[in-house]
C-alpha cells in the first residue's frame, strides 16, 4: 500500500477517534499549558491559532487570552489547492464569514505573518509528527514562513489520537511541541493533566539510565519494565550496563538481544565486557554495545557511538573505566574521554551526550563529573551495585550521580547470594562460586531530562522501581 493510502485509512481512523472524545474530556488545563507555553516561548509576537470545525479542540480561549495580552492573533485562510494558508488577524470580536472546508474566516482581510502556529491535528506521536488533513497546507505554509525566520509550530491534540508511528514522507516536519488533552493522571496536579508527549512543549529528550544489571532476576526485571517505561515516561532512548547480566559475569549474546529486543536503545559493559566468550563476536557488529573506551587497544568494538532519534536528534554514549581500585590498570580515562567528547559537541552535534564512567572510587567518578562538566547532559557512575543519593546538576548544566546502583536482587551483597561472600568474609575461605541472588530486583538508575537545543540538564531523578528499594520515579510524567 502506498504512503497516501495509508495515511487516508489512519486519517479515517483518527478522526473517529477524536470525534468520541471531544466534549467528553475538560480542555482547560490543556488550555492553560498551551498559554504557559506560548508566553515561554521567545520572540513570538503575533499567534495563529484556527476557529474550530468538527471536532477540533477550541483554541479560542488561548487566542482571546493572546489577544487581551497583546500578541496579534490570526487564522488560516484558505487561498486554494497547492497554495499557502495566508492569515487574517483576528479578535474576539472579529466579524465571520464562511471559508473553505466549513471554517470561519475574518470578513475583513487585515494580513498579518505568524511566528508560532497552533496547529490541529489528526494524530501525533512521540517524536512530534503530525498527521493533517492531507492537503498539504500547513507544510507548505511552514516552509513559506520559515524563510522570513523561525517559525514554531505547535500542535493540540487528545491523547486518544496518539500513535506509535505517524507514517510520514520526506517533507513531514516534527512539531516543536504538543500539548495534550488528557485526563487526571493523579489528582490535585496540575501538570500530571497534560499527558507524557506533552512534554515536547518544553523541547526536553528524556533518557533513562540502568545500572548493572545482575543475573537472572535483574534480566526478567529489565525486560518486564522496560517496555511499561518507554511508554509511561515516555522515553527517549534508554541505557542499560549490562556487563553482570549473564550469571553475574559479563552479557551473553542471547542475553544482549533480549535486552535491545526489550528496548534498550544501547547497552555499556564495563570491567566484566568479556566475561561471555559470544560477546567478542557479537559486539563486533552490534553499534548497539559498547565496551569502555579504554579497556584495551585490541578489544573489538567501540567505546563511544552517536545514534540517532526517531525526531533526528542525536545522542552520544560513551563509556571509561576508572583506574582506582580496579582489578586491572587500564588505560587513563580522562585523556581518552576528552577525545571522545571533542567528535561530538553538546548542543552541536549531539542533543544529548551520556557518559558511563565505570569505577569503584567514588572520587574518580566525581572527578570524571566535574571534568565532563558542560561537555556531556549526564554523567553517571556503574560498577559499584549500589546507588548513591547525590544527584544534581553540576554548574556546567551536566547531571551527574555517583553510582547508579544495580538492576539486580538487593536482599544480597552487591547482587549475588550472600551466603558466599558472607562466608568469605567471615571465615576467609571461599567454599563456593558466586552465584546472584534470584529475589525480585530493583531497578536502580537515573532519568535525565536534556534540553533539546543545548544538551543540558534540565531535571535529574533518580529512579529505583520494584524489588526492595524505597521507590523513586520521576514525578508529572
Ligand atoms: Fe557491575
Ligand atoms: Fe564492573
């Protein structure tokens, strides 16, 4: 089936959705986001919003507010097949007459040049991509506008008409942001109405860090949550360390693939990158996997790797291992993370860049912090098991946490069994291997939300979800 097909059948589809829901769902905080974020938005003086048909939402309380604070509001006109739209100014009071395709227009033709546009639509999804109508006016509209300067565009949606995917051509452009209609998600805040895609109205990527996970338990854990995550938070692009996945020791080729299968968008290793003989052979041709920069000249695979969003944004992985206290001497990460950082600019090349500094010193990795500092959206340390309490944002705009603890079975030390390594401790004796506790495990990790233009942090939340961990969770997602 052709693009055109499809995106008519969807068209259909939609707007049954949209018709079932309208008038049934309150509009008004939805409203009011849309104003907090028109006001936020720089160098925006004259708005074009739309007079509603069917079951548009009604932008007009959003427009007369506009107007009573003196932007210049207007709305579409439609001047023909293959034309742009042109735009009428407009008031509460402005004198109507009938347009094309049952709209309303302004009687009185008094042009004026948007700088933002609040859009309808049919459906939506999470990197931003609308679908209209079908004919092609606000595309080309935008592109008519976006060579006088920029021009934001933002849509208005229910929730209903989210979709995982919006079929879309070579010309579609994502929205710079959305703000949703949608119901209480927990009562008595008023940012938890708008839903998760509503937070591209504030252009923020949202990544989600795990630590190591460990054996068995911390896999069935992962993979369980990490689909519920993606979609609840809406997640941007997901890390994993994934070097104790496999029996405690290094991640199997098997047990890689589920995890991406899962939805890890890529997984880091770290002292333990070869503990699976699979691995050499599979992180040869999996970009999804990588080893510390600077485990060894010969290792196969890579240390850092650039991926891109569905939205086209960038990100940037990057993985060291510190020197202190580790059972080999690797090579110095601070020279080799500096080389890193140089390909890909926050706020350049990158949208966001995460750096995975694998350790056991807590000194090093707050020293590796401070040293990526401006460079990267988060640096987060893995290797020690257990998370530490101090994430912040660091003066450059970089989120940082000291550990990010494990994915694994906390009623352990550090996720294998204790009954060994108490042994061990105790008497000084080994008796058994070590073999990871199969409890229930905690997610343990961090959600860093970036802004999408600088890279920088905006909001670090520590995240420990399941298992036995007091819980933490992003809050208004
Ligand atoms: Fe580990
Ligand atoms: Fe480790």
């Amino acid at each position: 089936m052709d693009l055109d097909r499809i995106k008519s059948d969807l068209r259909r589809d939609m707007a049954a959705r949209r018709k079932a829901v309208h008038g049934v769902v309150a509009i008004e905080p939805a409203t009011a986001a849309m104003l907090k974020w028109i006001r936020a938005a720089a160098g925006v003086e004259v708005v074009s919003g739309y007079l509603p048909i069917r079951s548009e939402i009604d932008p007009r309380p959003v427009m007369s507010a506009l107007v009573a604070e003196g932007y210049g509001v207007c709305v579409p006109v439609v001047e023909g097949p293959g034309l742009a739209l042109s735009f009428r100014a407009w008031t509460p009071d402005t004198a109507l007459i009938a347009g094309a395709y049952g709209a309303a227009i302004p009687a009185e033709d008094r042009p004026l040049k948007p700088d933002l546009l609040m859009v309808p639509l049919l459906a939506f999804d999470p990197a931003g991509y609308r679908l209209g109508y079908g004919g092609g006016y606000y595309d080309r509209t935008l592109a008519a506008l976006a060579a006088g300067g920029r021009v934001r565009c933002v849509g208005f949606a229910y929730e209903a008409q989210a979709l995982d995917a919006v079929p879309r051509g070579p010309y579609d452009q994502p929205l710079d942001a959305l703000v949703i209609v949608a119901r209480f998600r927990r009562v008595g805040r008023v940012d938890a109405c708008l839903s998760r895609v509503a937070r591209l109205a504030v252009g923020c990527l949202y990544i989600l860090f795990l630590g190591d996970v460990v054996g068995r338990s911390g896999r069935a854990a992962v993979l369980a949550a990490l689909p519920v995550l993606r979609r609840d938070w809406s997640l941007d692009f997901i890390i994993v360390n994934g070097e104790n996945a496999s029996a405690g020791m290094g991640l199997s080729a098997a047990h890689a693939r589920e995890m991406l299968e899962a939805g890890a968008d890529c997984i880091t290793l770290g002292d333990h990158a070869f503990d699976q003989k699979d691995m050499t052979a599979l992180i040869a041709g999996e970009p999804r996997i990588l080893r510390p920069l600077n485990y060894a000249k010969t290792a196969p695979g890579q240390g850092s790797r650039l991926y891109t969003l569905a939205n086209g944004d960038k990100v940037f992985v990057a993985q060291v291992l510190g020197q202190v206290f580790m059972r080999r001497a690797f090579e110095d990460p601070f020279g080799q993370i500096d080389a890193a950082l140089k390909t890909a600019p926050l706020g350049g090349l990158a949208a966001a860049v995460i750096v995975d500094v694998h350790a056991e010193a807590t000194s090093e990795k707050m020293a590796m912090g401070h040293f990526c500092d401006g460079r990267a959206s988060l640096v987060v340390g893995t290797h020690t098991h257990v998370p530490t309490a101090d994430a912040q944002i660091l003066p450059g705009g970089t989120g940082y946490l000291t550990d990010a603890g494990m994915c694994g079975d906390y009623n352990s030390v550090i996720g294998m069994d204790k009954a060994e390594p108490l042994g061990r401790f105790v008497t000084g004796m080994p008796k058994n291997r070590f073999t990871p506790a199969l409890g229930p495990a905690t997610l343990a990790g961090v959600l860093v939300e970036t802004d999408r233009k600088t890279g920088q942090a905006k909001r670090v939340t520590p995240v420990r979800y399941g298992g036995r961990l007091s819980p933490s969770a992003p809050q208004g997602v």
